[in-house]
C-alpha cells in the first residue's frame, strides 16, 4: 500500500509512479485538480490504480494508494525544498519514496487509512450530493448500476463479521453436533456382534458389537456461504494487504482456487444456493457476497480501470464528525438557527445548561465552528468576527422565536436569553474546535475526557464589547478555543456503537461549560444583591439603571439580582468603582457568589462584601 499526504508536495516522478497515468504519461482517472502544479495533492481518500504504466506490476497491494489528512503532518510546506522539514508520526515524509511506518506500528497506518475512507464514506450517505465528493464508481449494496469499491465491500465484510460473531459458531456447532456419536442404525445393520445361547451356562443374550459406526457430518451447503465468506476475507488479506478477520471453524479456499469465482462464476454459486437462505443476517451476508463478486469481476477483466474515493473538502468531513460528536439535531422548525437568514452556517449547536447560577431546567444555545486542521493563525480576524455574527443572530433569533411561540413550544422551554426587568442577556458561550494530533502518545487512544483540551490561546483581549465592563450587555461574547484528538473523532465517528460518541458528547460539554465558568471567574466578581427592607427589585433597579445597564441579571424570574463586575474595575483608587459603590450602598447589601452554584446554593454559601482585601462593598 501507498501512503500519500494531502499538500504535501511530491516530485511530479514520484506521483507518476503511483498514480494511474495514460499512455502519453499524464494523469488519468483522477479528479480534476487533484493533483497540482507543484506536487501536492488537493484531496484525502482512497484510490486504486487500474493503470499498467502508472501502477507497479509486481505487487497488487501497491496499486491501493491512501491520501491521508493534512492533520497528520507537523506543519504544511508552501515549497518543496521544505519538503524535508516536514515529519508525521514522529519521522520524516519523503518526497519521492512511499511513507512507511516500521515495528510494532506497521500496521496503524492501513487502520487509520480505513477509519479515513469510513468517514468520507459515511459524510457522503448523509449529503450525497455535496459535489466535493468524488467517488463516481461508489454506491450501496442495493442498486446495480456500478460496482461498490473494494473499500465498501472490505467494510462491510469487517462490519458484518464483528456483529455476528456468534453466529459462525452457532453453524458450526450445529453442522458438527453429531459427530463422533454412535449410529446404532447403521451398527446393527451393517456390523457383526456377539450373542451367547440363551441355555448356555453363561446366560448372555445381549448382542456386543466389537465394531461401532459413528455419525459424521459432512460438508453441508448450509456452510457454504459462510466458507465463501471467509475465503474472500483470505482472498483480501493475501492480495491486498489488509489484515482481516480468520475462523477457527472454516478453513477457507486457497486464493488460486478462490480467484477462479470473481465474477460471473462466483455470482451463479450464490444463485445456486440462495434458495437455502431465509433469515435476515444470512440474507445480508448473501448480498454482501454478490457485492464482493461484482467488484472482483471488474477486477478481474482485463479493462479494470482505477476506482477511487476521494473528497476536495475533507473539512466539511470533519464538521460532520464533530457535529455528530457535539452537537445537536434540531427539529425542522429551528433550522433556521443553524442555516441562518443571511446565509451563514453554524457548524455545531447544541443547547446545554446556562452558565451562571443555573440549575438543569435553565438552558442556553453553545455555538461552535470547526478548523480541521490547527493553524496558529486560523484564529483571528474573520473567523472571529464571523463566530460574534453566529451568536448575534442566535441572541436575536431566539428572542424572535420566544416572542413568537410565548415559550409555549418545548424546544424553546427553558431557553431564557433576555431578563425582561434588568434587560441584560445571557452569557452566550462561543467556541472554536480544532484537530491535533499531540506531538506525545501518537499511537495512543486516550479516554474521552483526555481526548479534548482547552488551547492555550488567550481570546480575552479578543472579545466582542460596545461597552467596558458590560457582562451581561447584548454584545459582550465571549470566545475560547479547543482542540481535539484527530484520532479519538475518526474512531469515535465510524464506530458502530454510540458508545464511544455519547461518552465523548458527555465528557466535552462538561468541560467546555467548567471552562467558560473557570474564564468568568478569573474575570469577573459575582454578588448576590439582597435589597434593604421592603425595597422591590422593580424600584431598584428603576433608579440605579444608568449605572448599572450590563452589569445585573436574573437567571430567572423569580431569582434574585446579580451584579457581575469585571475584576480590574473593583479598586478603590478606581473612581468610577467608588461612584458606584457609594450610589447602591444605600439601598442593598451584596454578597460574593460562586457563579458556577444553583442560585439557592450560591446565596446561602454566600459571604458579605468583595474578596479583594481592603474593599468594602456593605456596611
């Protein structure tokens, strides 16, 4: 097998030598585009080269060629003579020679390479007309107007083996139950036995067989499907490369013998025995023969051209993985809030507990935007204005829609971004998430809570404000930044149980609201406002409105007032600070909070006055 990397540049021989060419020399059977001017590659997936002069004749495993992300690479070059410069997993990625992993790690790369295609494969089942996928010869199992790739069919070959194990060996203890035991039918009728005279003194009148028959059970036609089965998956393996699955009950054919059915032969033996097959999994396992037979009879002919599977756009693959990892799935009437009005797109959306003195039944929309491949310089300037828009619209959309529905509508329950007496907003969390490969325990699968990590990057001074020291303003969002393990997303995406997704959906949103919670915080004093005597909050927050536009909220209706100061401004040689203080003192008594408590909790753990020494706040 051939490991490529997506824009990384080769030398033009190289590529030539691996890839399908006519006979003039140049490229064929490859999407346009796909391979540029300067050697790199504008795509990731799977190819098979079907071409005598570009393909190497002397193994058929070197004619399946892997393009895999650019993720994967330490950094992208711009020029080939950074080629050199440039390492994956650890060592150095030539360019003119295949890239190849030794020891205990031969293996990863043909694994990962299939995690890859299964992606690809499952983004273009869910948008089959995203034309940036390229895949002309692919399709399911159901239709027969073109053969699916040896990819499909060796997928669907492992898929089918891992959910049915028990039932090659449920066949196989049913065809062999009977032997070894005694035919007494055939003994007695075929066999000689010893029987003594009933007035002898010995009285014996039993009959003794000296020589038993035993039952034996041949070769039925009931196994033979399963034995094709697993002589395709050897046929697999011995060819191409790839490690597949053995029984220790079925021996399978010799690959001579079991390359004479590719094609047409092996398509009439299953027609042959198709009548023998009734229950759903023997019914699915029939068709993914018929698959594999059709893809071997192309294979086969003389005139087999290449087949690939490959995407311009791996970026939209990867948003798809996060999103099924992340986000949520909205119900029609909300579409809107991802497909939005102006023609933005949110990549992940999900609806989670609020950030501040929330219980469960409190709810706010996370936003989030996806850069498959993590660049220092990917977040800033458009990519963070585009992620405010995405929030301001969902602000304004939402309370659009309350007004609309009058929070009647459950998908709106609990969603509460506007304080009607303070008239402050919610915090609304934004994010971007990244793909990384860590530089330490490449090879590793971490556990879900492992596989995610807030970046290092400060956004602080990058958030979006009209005013200082407004939290709880319209316009005050902010932004933090994650990155994910490339390899934890693959496996979690394409693997047949949800496990894995729900363990790492549970595991990021809990640490991407603890991290917005630890950033508010750092920033930002919380109090709890108790009003003096029989003040009412209406009238309180009526006469210090000017002052204190931003800074008060509720979290919810009948919950009590929070004032959230940025830290900075709390000093006493700060005048506005002291103007401030001097203006409520009068009418309230606050006490610090924890923002990340219930509202009851918070207030009865709640201690008078600021935490910074030397500041009162209450008399």
């Amino acid at each position: 097998m051939i490991f490529l990397f997506e824009q990384f540049p080769y030398s033009m021989e190289y590529l030539k030598s691996v890839l399908p060419l006519d006979k003039e020399g140049r490229f064929k059977d490859l999407p346009n585009g796909f391979v540029t001017r300067d050697g790199k590659l504008d795509g990731v997936g799977y190819l098979f080269n079907g071409s005598r002069l570009g393909g190497r004749d002397d193994k058929v495993g070197d004619r399946i060629v892997f393009v895999l992300p650019k993720v994967f690479l330490d950094s992208v070059p711009s020029a080939q003579n950074e080629a050199a410069k440039i390492s994956a997993f650890g060592q150095d990625v030539p360019h003119d020679k295949n890239f190849e992993l030794n020891g205990d790690h031969k293996d990863f790369l043909a694994n990962l390479s299939l995690w890859v295609c299964s992606s690809i494969g499952k983004y273009r089942e869910a948008f089959p007309d995203d034309k940036s996928m390229e895949a002309p010869n692919a399709r399911g199992f159901s239709t027969d107007k073109a053969c699916p790739s040896l990819i499909d069919v060796k997928n669907a070959m492992e898929r089918f083996y891992e959910e049915n194990k028990s039932l090659f060996v449920f066949v196989s203890k049913n065809v062999h139950s009977g032997n070894n035991r005694i035919d007494w039918r055939r003994t007695m009728r075929k066999t000689p036995f010893l029987q003594g005279d009933p007035g002898s003194e010995a009285g014996m009148t039993t009959p003794i067989y000296m020589n038993l028959v035993n039952k034996k059970k041949v070769f039925d036609l009931d196994d033979r499907l399963i034995v094709l089965f697993f002589s395709a998956m050897n046929y697999i393996e011995e060819t191409f490369g790839f490690k597949m699955p053995k029984s220790e009950f079925y021996a399978p054919m010799r690959v001579n013998e079991f390359r004479r059915l590719l094609g047409h032969r092996g398509i009439m033996e299953l027609r042959r025995i198709k009548h023998k097959y009734f229950a759903d999994k023997f019914l699915r396992l029939y068709n993914i023969m018929k698959a594999f037979f059709e893809w071997g009879g192309n294979f086969s002919a003389c005139g087999f051209g290449s087949e690939y599977l490959l995407t311009s756009k791996y970026n939209n693959v990867f948003e798809h993985m996060i999103d099924k990892l992340v986000g949520d799935d909205l119900p029609s009437k909300m579409a809107h809030l991802k497909n939005q009005k102006d023609g933005k797109e949110i990549d992940h959306l999900y609806k989670d507990q609020q950030l501040v003195f929330a219980d469960e039944s409190q709810k706010i929309w996370f936003i989030g935007d996806s850069k498959y491949y993590s660049d220092k310089n990917d977040i800033v300037g458009e990519s963070v204005y585009k992620q405010f828009t995405y929030a301001r619209n969902i602000i304004q959309y939402n309370i659009s829609d309350l007004l609309n529905y009058k929070g009647d509508s459950k998908d709106y329950q609990g969603l509460r971004y506007r304080d009607s007496l303070t008239e402050g907003y919610s915090v609304t969390p934004n994010f971007f998430i990244r793909g990384e490969v860590p530089a330490d325990k490449i090879f590793e699968m971490p556990a879900a809570a492992g596989a995610i990590r807030k970046d290092d990057a400060d956004l602080w001074n990058e958030r979006n404000r009209h005013f200082e020291n407004r939290l709880f303003d319209r316009d005050t969002l902010l932004l933090q930044v994650y990155n994910v393990n490339f390899l934890y997303v693959l496996k979690a995406f394409t693997a047949k149980s949800s496990s894995l997704r729900s363990e790492f959906k549970r595991a990021a949103r809990e640490k991407f609201r603890r991290n917005f919670l630890t950033l508010l915080r750092s920033r930002y004093f919380f109090w709890y406002v108790k009003l003096n005597g029989s003040l009412k909050q209406e009238t309180f927050v009526n006469a210090h409105y000017r002052t204190l536009q931003g800074k008060l909220f509720r979290s919810g209706e009948n919950k009590g007032l929070i004032l959230a100061l940025e830290q900075n401004f709390v000093d006493e040689k700060n005048s506005e600070f002291l103007a401030l203080r001097d203006e409520i003192e009068k009418d309230c008594v606050v006490f610090n909070v924890d923002p990340s408590l219930i509202w009851e909790d918070a207030v009865a753990k709640g201690e008078p006055g600021l935490k910074r020494p030397g500041v009162e706040f209450d008399k």
